[in-house]
C-alpha cells in the first residue's frame, strides 16, 4: 500500500508512492498540481520543491506548456554529479576518472561470457564498419568518440540486462565526457585502441572469452597511459 500521508514522510516520497501505487511508467502524464495537494495533503510549496527534485533525478520530466509526465528513469544524474566530481578532483591525479575507467573495464569484463554465448559464430558488419571508421580517423589524427559509443552501444545492446546496458553506457559517457573537459591529450598510440575494438569482436565471434579479456585490457592502455602522463604533468606543475 502506498504510504501518501504521514509527517515522517516527506513530499518526493509521497510522489515517488503515488507514481509506484498508480503503475505508472516513463511518458505517463502526472496528476496536476492542484490533484496532488488534494490527493497527498501536502501544501502547492511543497509539491513544486518535490517535483523539482524529482525533475533533477529523472524521475519527472516537465514539458512546458503541455504539463509533467513520469521520467525516463535514466542515469543521467549519475553522470552530471561524477562529471563534476571528475572536474573537481581534477590536480588530484585524476583520481574520479581513474575509477570511472576501472569500473568500465570491470563491466567489460564481467559480461565477458555472456557476450561469447551471443556472438559466437556470427558476423557483424555492423561493428566491423565501426571499427573501420575508428581506424580511418585515428589515422588522420582525429577523435572518434561517435564510432567508439556505437560500438560499444551496438555490442552490449543484446546483453538482456537492461539496468547493466545502462551502466556501461553512463560510464562510457562520463569518460569520454571528461577527457576533453580536463585537457587530456589523446594517446600517440590510440591505434591499439582501434585493434584492440577488433580484437574483441574476432574473439567473441569466435567464442573465446579469454581472447576477449585479453582485448578488453589492451583497449584501455593507452588511455592508461594518458592517464599516468597527464597526471604526471599536474604534479610537476604543482610542484615546480
């Protein structure tokens, strides 16, 4: 039963129940303003602060001039607040951003056998294009940061876990998001990412889960590398 009244229970619990006890979902219209002060016995104050912090979660989302509907429930929280983290601990050896990497690649990692069973014995032309494209930039010296998140977006979109989809993509985000915002200079040898891309998919079509990890690790070297470089650089500029 939903819990709608109670002085221990603030104005965003009271909405969040309502939502959970009516089955609504993303795209639903929300009850009017008025509807919810009636319904929750909560003051119009109250419920304009509630729906702004449940705006800034995404688990509101106000379209002006046609009302507020259910949110799309996505991670997009979790990326601003650890894209300013990143920003923050930026001079403190990149320290956010590190941790970003490591989880991704212990995303990467974790579905490493699920992905064999999908794309063993397949072809993927698909992701063989990306990984050209990736490899027609990085020659010429250019970013591929739309080609790597395709990739990535195109690999994991079978993976049934949609919650684990999710994930892999905000952190892809937040990194990819966060090089450029801190000055990092792309890797000299970000040819290896390209192969490793490759690599990766030759081993899950041919179902190898160990060639796969191995490719896993050798995809993030050389952001490593960068990594290490650039805080390096920071160090010395403290304490020169």
């Amino acid at each position: 039963m939903a819990r709608t009244k109670g002085a221990g229970n603030s104005a965003v619990d009271r909405i969040q129940d309502l939502i959970l006890a009516e089955g609504m979902v993303p795209g639903d219209p929300m009850p009017t303003e008025t509807a919810l002060c009636e319904r929750l016995e909560i003051s119009r104050s109250s419920v304009r602060e509630a729906m702004r912090t449940l705006a800034s979660l995404d688990i509101v989302e106000v379209r002006h001039g046609h009302g507020t509907f259910v949110g799309q429930l996505s991670l997009s929280p979790l990326v601003n607040g650890l894209l300013f983290r990143a920003r923050l601990d930026d001079g403190n050896d990149l320290r956010a951003l590190r941790e970003v990497v490591e989880l991704r690649i212990a995303i990467d990692l974790s579905v490493a056998e699920q992905l064999v069973e999908i794309y063993r014995g397949t072809v993927n032309s698909e992701l063989e294009d990306l990984v050209e494209e990736m490899r027609r930039l990085a020659k010429n010296g250019q970013p591929f940061p739309e080609a790597d998140a395709a990739f990535h977006t195109a690999l994991f979109s079978r993976l049934p876990n949609g919650l684990l989809r999710q994930l892999a993509q905000a952190f892809w985000e937040i990194h990819t998001t966060a090089v450029p915002l801190l000055d990092i200079v792309q890797s000299e040898d970000i040819l290896v990412t390209v192969d490793a891309h490759q690599a990766m998919l030759t081993a899950l079509e041919a179902g190898d889960a160990d060639a796969y990890r191995d490719a896993v690790h050798e995809h993030y070297r050389p952001l490593g590398r960068t990594l290490d470089a650039a805080g390096r650089a920071a160090a010395t500029a403290v304490t020169g």
